[in-house]
C-alpha cells in the first residue's frame, strides 16, 4: 500500500486518544481525553467547571472523565467562503528524556496519519520550544501497510538505541490516537503499542492547556497524572511570577497506576498578560513542589 494509501486509511476517524480507565486496559498510559477543539489566540477558554478558586482561597474541584472520546475532532463544516474545516492531531514530544503531549489545529485532510507524522517531523512550535520540547522524529517516517488495526512502519535509524525508542515511541503515541491503529511495527520488530513505552511518561502529563495558548478564568486544567495519592495540585501564576491561583483535585488512580484529572481553578487579573500554569505533586516528605509541568500560557482578564 502507498504512504498516501496508508494514511487514508486513518481519515475516517480522528481522536483525541488518551484512555482513561484509571489502572486497568489494555493501555497502560491512561492520558485522559484530548481536547475537542482547536488552540485559539483570540478567544478564551469556554469551558465552565464547577466551581473555580482565586488566589488565596484554596479549593478543590475534581471529576474523573468517565467515558474517554474517540470520535473525529473537527469544526462544522464552513459557510462557503469562509475559513476552511480543521482537525485536530495530538502529536508526542520529546522533554528530557520524556514524552510530553500537545496539540495542533490544521485544514482538514483525509490523510490524517500523514499529517501527523509531518508534523512530528516539523518539530515544535517556538512556544513549545521554549518549553524545552523536540522532536526526534525526522522527515521520511513512512506507513507502509495498515492491516486489521497494525500499522507498519519504516523509521529512520537512530546510532543511539535511547534515542531510537524515544523516536519510536513518538511516533507510537501520536498514530495510536486512531482508533483504527491499535499496535505499531517499525521496521519490522515485533509489533509495539502504548504499554510498551508507558515508562517514557512524565508522573504529570498535561493535556490542556498547550503551550501559548490563551486562556480565560475559570480554566480547567487537563491531563493524567500518576503521583502520591493521586492528589494532583494546580496554581496560575501571573506576568510577574505572583501566584494568582491555586486548586487541587485527585486522579483517578495513583500511587503506583496512571489516572486521568481535572481541575478547575479561576484567577483575578487587571489586564491580560503572559502567565504560567503549574501542574505539580507535593512532596509526602517535605511538602514541597516535585514532578513540576510549567506550561506558559496567555492569561485573559479575569475578575
């Protein structure tokens, strides 16, 4: 089969991948659910929890996502004349030896797969740059085959066998997004999937929000954690490094197994500005802040 009939084998179905069955399934890296629309620069958040906290007034406000998506992530279809369709691909990056996921917004494409993988390829926005996030994943990743739920891959080698899994592994978590590939092969090695490379992940993983995105109050806060207690804890931190909210909540399994959370936390600002959300585990030693995922983000007016 051709690359471009490999990868519109993928089109009919799109999805935000990330399971979150607590400790159970047959895919260990339970990631919550993806986001189900595209990262915007010109209009906050919309999502609504069910309750925020400002700064200073610590709360909690968790739930557990109870049925993980994978349906296709596309906007409704546009008037004519008007801006083009657009999916939405997960895509697994590479932070310090450690998977780290984002997301892009591009024209929809019946090849998903090859959009995907091209942009594993191009490589991080220079936000997520910032951030410290890489791609290993060079350009001529190709899908050779996709039959009963197995794609088969051709990779570029790597000298460095840590390097070559985390390239692999890259390219693992970002095609097992469709539901319609469900293990890998890469050149061909004994077929791969999720499980296999689940020790890469960090004990925080954030799915939302993404580096550079704009953000408004409340903002939930997204992602699949595996820390003590499964108590998750959240704080917004202003321009000027001032804390300007706090919250907390708890995952759906922890200590020892990955579960999914949400937290809702809600800030009080005067103007917008350049923020950070940090997504952190307390110390059971000292208390302090440990497994840190600091995410710069646009802050809106909040108030």
């Amino acid at each position: 089969m051709s690359w471009r009939g490999a990868a519109g084998a993928l089109a009919p179905v799109l999805v935000a991948a990330l399971l979150v069955n607590g400790c159970g399934g047959p895919r260990s890296g339970a990631l919550g659910p993806a986001p189900t629309a595209a990262p915007s620069t010109a209009a906050p958040s919309s999502a609504t929890p069910p309750s925020a906290t400002p700064s200073g007034r610590p709360g909690s406000t968790s739930t557990t996502p109870s049925d993980p998506s994978r349906a296709p992530t596309t906007t409704p279809p546009s008037p004519a004349g008007t801006t083009r369709d657009t999916v939405t691909v997960e895509l697994w990056f590479v932070r310090a030896g450690q998977l780290v996921p984002t997301r892009r917004a591009r024209p929809a494409t019946l090849a998903t797969s090859r959009l995907a993988l091209t942009e594993l390829a191009a490589g991080p926005t220079p936000a997520e740059a910032a951030t410290g996030l890489t791609t290993l994943v060079p350009a001529g990743v190709e899908v050779t085959r996709i039959t009963d739920g197995m794609a088969t891959l051709r990779v570029p080698s790597a000298d460095d066998p840590a390097q070559r899994r985390l390239r692999e592994a890259q390219v693992v978590w970002t095609l097992t997004q469709f539901p319609t590939v469900r293990a890998v092969r890469v050149d061909g090695d004994a077929p791969v999937d999720r499980t296999d490379y689940a020790d890469l992940l960090p004990p925080i993983v954030v799915t939302g929000p993404i580096p550079g995105e704009r953000v408004a109050t409340p903002l939930i806060v997204t992602g699949t954690a595996d820390v003590f207690e499964a108590t998750v804890s959240v704080r917004v931190l202003d321009a000027a490094g001032r804390e300007v909210a706090t919250g907390f909540g708890t995952a759906s399994c922890g200590s020892g197994c990955r579960g999914g959370y949400r937290v809702a936390v809600g800030w009080r600002t005067a103007r917008e500005q350049e923020g950070t959300v940090e997504v952190y585990e307390v110390s059971a030693h000292d208390g302090t802040r440990i497994n840190t995922m600091a995410v710069p983000v646009l802050l809106a007016r909040g108030g």
